[in-house]
C-alpha cells in the first residue's frame, strides 16, 4: 500500500508530469528554438554536502547543523508517516527538507532577482543517496544510484518574483505543457515553497545557484528504516533539475 501512494504521490518537481492544456506563448517557443537544448553530465555528487561518516556521533552532528535554516512554514509542512512492518520501523516523509544530503550552502540564493527569468533544463535526473548504519559492526556504509537521467525532453521554468512556471515537452511531442504553476518563496535563502492558497500545503525543494550561475532544484523523498540495536538505514532519493538562463 505504502509503495503504491508514493508511485501516485506529487511532490514538488520532477517526479510526476501532469500535462493539460496550458501552451507556451509563441514568442517563447521561438527563444527557445533559437537556441540549442543540450545538457551537461555532472557528479552524481555535484553541489551536495553528506554526514561525515566516521561515527555515529559525528553523523548525527553533522545531520542536525542544517536544523537552523528551516523555518516555521517550511516545519508545518513535514509531516512524515511511521510504521511498523515485521519488526522493522519504517519513517518516510515526502518533499522532505530534513535530508542527509544537503544542497551546498555555497548555493544559497542571497539575491532573489537572480532567479527570475527565463530559463531550461540541463540536467533531468534522479538519484538515491543511502547512508546504512550497523550497530553491530559500529560502522556506517555509504552508497549512491543513478535512478534515472532523462536527456530526452525538454523542460522550461519561467519565475517572476513570486511565480514559478514549469513546462515540458515529452520527447516526440511537438508542444509545451504545463507542469507546475503555482506562488513560490525562498526560505532562508535554500528553500523553494510552492504553494497555492495556503503554505501549510506547499512543496519544498532545495534551490541554488552554481558558480557557473546554473539554477539547481532538488526535491527529496526520504525514508529512515530502523531495527532497534542492529542497524540503520537512511535513503533519500532526489530529483534533481539544472537549468541554464536563456540568453535574451
């Protein structure tokens, strides 16, 4: 049943494209078209901060620094769910902005205006990071997994101060849909809420610029599966999209 909602579960962006029929203006599918769409071929680890692992210690340290950056509306809206199954303690939480992997704070966005405009996808991935902690052998393993790298469609955001537009063309279409189109605001200058009518109901993801002023968002399912006194397994798979301003 769990593994069922979080197929049909939508969460912030990326993960499930719904497309109905909102279409890009003319004048945009014409900038578009004058410029090439190409993509880049990143680390999997690229602008991402992970526990030190030495220790149990250090890792929860190391886990709780990023606990000052989230605010009262970012808090409201992660309510996980927990259960039991055959003695294992199962906790997911989806967006989730209490990740081991954290967006580089180098990336933090100091000035807002610098993420509106036009811009499109240069990297389309998804990649699950899992940090698996022995109490046994007192030590904690580290593994990463290329999920998906999409380089097939194409994706474009437009944001104005307060609204985030996300559209997609599927490969072997001919037009741009809409995917997201919803009020947006940066939190502590590393969070992305999108929301509606209310922020109790928002996504959060992770926002950024690179060095080479490329926009990063990553969104997060977390999952934390526990057997008391044996072992400790914390997963989190991110779906990660890169884009590149468009020039005018």
């Amino acid at each position: 049943m769990i593994r069922h909602i979080l197929k049909i579960s939508i969460f912030s962006i990326g993960l499930v494209i719904i497309l109905n029929s909102c279409e890009l203006q003319k004048e945009t599918v014409n900038k578009l078209d004058s410029q090439p769409k190409e993509f880049v071929d990143l680390p999997l680890d690229y602008c991402c901060i992970f526990p030190d692992s030495s220790s149990f210690e250090q890792w929860d340290k190391d886990y709780n620094y990023f606990e000052k950056y989230l605010t009262k509306d970012i808090l409201n809206t992660q309510a996980g769910i927990s259960y039991n199954y055959n003695g294992v303690q199962t906790w997911w939480c989806i967006p989730s902005a209490r990740t081991h992997v954290q967006l580089d704070t180098l990336t933090m966005i100091l000035n807002k205006i610098k993420v509106q405009g036009d811009w499109r996808a240069v990297s389309n991935r998804s990649i699950t990071f899992e940090d698996s902690a022995s109490y046994i052998e007192n030590r904690i393993y580290r593994s990463t997994k290329l999920n998906y790298n999409n380089k097939e469609d194409d994706v474009y955001l437009y944001m104005t101060s307060d609204k985030f537009k996300l559209y997609a063309k599927t490969n072997g279409k001919e037009k741009f849909k809409i995917v997201v189109n919803k009020n947006y605001n940066i939190e502590s200058n590393r969070y992305l809420m999108l929301f509606g009518i209310s922020k109790l109901a928002s996504a959060i993801s992770f926002i950024g610029l690179d060095k080479e002023n490329r926009l990063i968002l990553n969104s997060y399912y977390v999952e934390e599966r526990k057997v008391k006194g044996k072992y400790m397994v914390y997963q989190a798979t991110m779906t990660q999209l890169i884009f590149r301003k468009l020039k005018e």
